[in-house]
C-alpha cells in the first residue's frame, strides 16, 4: 500500500520502509522527495522549513523533480507522484 500523499499509520511504517526512486541522483533530489513521501503535501515555504534549504534552489529541484514525473503540483502544493 503507497502512502504517497498523506501519512502511514504506525503498522504501514513499520512494514514499508520509506523509498527513494533509484533514478534520483542529487541528494537534494532525494531529500526534498523522500519530505514529500514521509511527511505528505507541502508548499515551497513548508519544503524550505521542513528541509532547511534555500526556495531559489529548492524550486530548482521540485522543477526537475516534477519534470521527470516524481512530483505533481496542484497550485502552490507539492506531492509525490
């Protein structure tokens, strides 16, 4: 079962452990998606907070993330894919 977009319940983390597709290279990349899948949906200002990274280099990220089809946005909110 993804927990994509929204939390695991305590029985879910316990048998998925959290994944980063093999395909991201950056660690950047790899942060900002494993953020999005472990603690759900957010907007740039909650990334930059919960990641502690500059928005100019988060949205670099999140653009390239979105275009390689790892990440949706709906408005200003950011999911995985």
């Amino acid at each position: 079962m993804s927990t994509r977009g929204r939390l695991a319940t305590p029985a879910e983390s316990e048998t998925e452990p959290p994944t980063v597709p093999a395909d991201l290279n950056s660690a950047q990349a790899k942060l900002v998606y494993h953020s999005l899948d472990a603690a759900g949906p957010g907007d740039a200002d909650d990334l930059a907070r919960r990641l502690n990274l500059k928005k100019m280099s988060l949205f670099s990220v999140l653009d390239s993330l979105q275009k390689a089809g790892f990440v949706e946005r709906d408005g200003s909110q950011y999911c995985c894919a």
